[in-house]
C-alpha cells in the first residue's frame, strides 16, 4: 500500500517554499527498494553533520562525491577486469549512486574512506549578508530638539550683531 500527500493546498498558502515543497513531493514517491548501500546521517554539532555510508570493497579510485547545488551525489563502480574466479560473491560490487538533499548553505567540509566506511563531513556556514542583524531605530526628537537648539543660537548671535556698537 502506497500513501501519497497532496501537497496542492500549500502551494496554494505559501510563498517561496518552492523547494522545500518540491523536496518533499520527492521524497514521498522515494522509491524504497534502494537499500543499498546503507548510511547514516548523524547530527554532529548546531551546524555540522556527518554522512556515512557503507561501501565495502570498494576504495577511494572507485567511489565519487559530487556536490551540485544543493545535491549530494554519492557514486561507486567497480573497475573493470576481475581476475579471479568467484565461487560466491556476498560482497555487492554493482555500482551505485546515493543522493542526498543538501539544505541551503550546508557545504562538504572534507570525506575519508576507512575500513570500508566513506564518512563525509558537512556543515552550515550561513554569509554574513543572510546572518540576523541588528537594525538601529533612529529617533526624530534628537534631531528636531538639535535643531530648535541651533536656530535659538542663531537667533542670539543675530540679536547681538545687530545691537548698535557704543563708542
């Protein structure tokens, strides 16, 4: 049994979350047969994640990480020409490729492949530009009472330049 979501009416309520909604359509027609290869997602720190995927008998030359946007594409093949006979086979050397949804500004810090374990560090650096500010409200009675202040000023220097000088 399948169940779909009809995303329509926020569509109809929402601006700008095109994409988020757009992500979410995709990932509910997820085809769920692609298990493999298995990964984790961990949630290091507020802004750092962690992506590991398990990618037995394959090493660095044959595995591939791409990033497109806001698309993480993992890829492996195998290189060509086995030399041995297998009598079995268990461990999956078919090629792949995993794609993950990336949020906005979450960038590939660095990747290493260990023990058959292809760990893919990410974080978040919001720029300066899209980070919260402070905005600064400026009064208008300062500047009107600065105002009154020069004009009275000026009132007073024309009053006494224009007395009659006593000789």
């Amino acid at each position: 049994m399948r169940t779909t979501f009809d995303f329509a009416p926020l569509f109809r309520s929402s601006v700008g979350f095109d994409r988020l909604l757009d992500a979410l359509e995709t990932t509910s027609r997820f085809n769920t047969a692609q298990s493999w290869p298995p990964y984790d997602i961990v949630k290091a720190a507020e802004d750092s994640y962690r992506i590991t995927v398990a990618v037995a008998g394959f090493n660095d030359a044959e595995v591939s990480i791409t990033q497109e946007r806001n698309n993480l594409i993992v890829a492996g093949q195998k290189a060509e020409g086995d030399e041995f006979e297998y009598l079995h086979r268990g461990i999956p050397a078919a090629r792949f490729e995993r794609r993950f949804e990336l949020a906005d500004h979450v960038q590939v810090e660095e990747a290493s492949l260990r023990d058959g374990l292809l760990t893919i560090s990410l974080k978040r650096e919001i720029p300066e530009a899209m980070k919260p500010r402070q905005i600064k409200i400026a009064s208008d009675a300062p500047v009107e009472r600065k105002q009154l202040q020069s004009s009275k000023a000026a009132e007073k220097v024309a009053e006494t330049t224009s007395e009659p000088v006593a000789a």
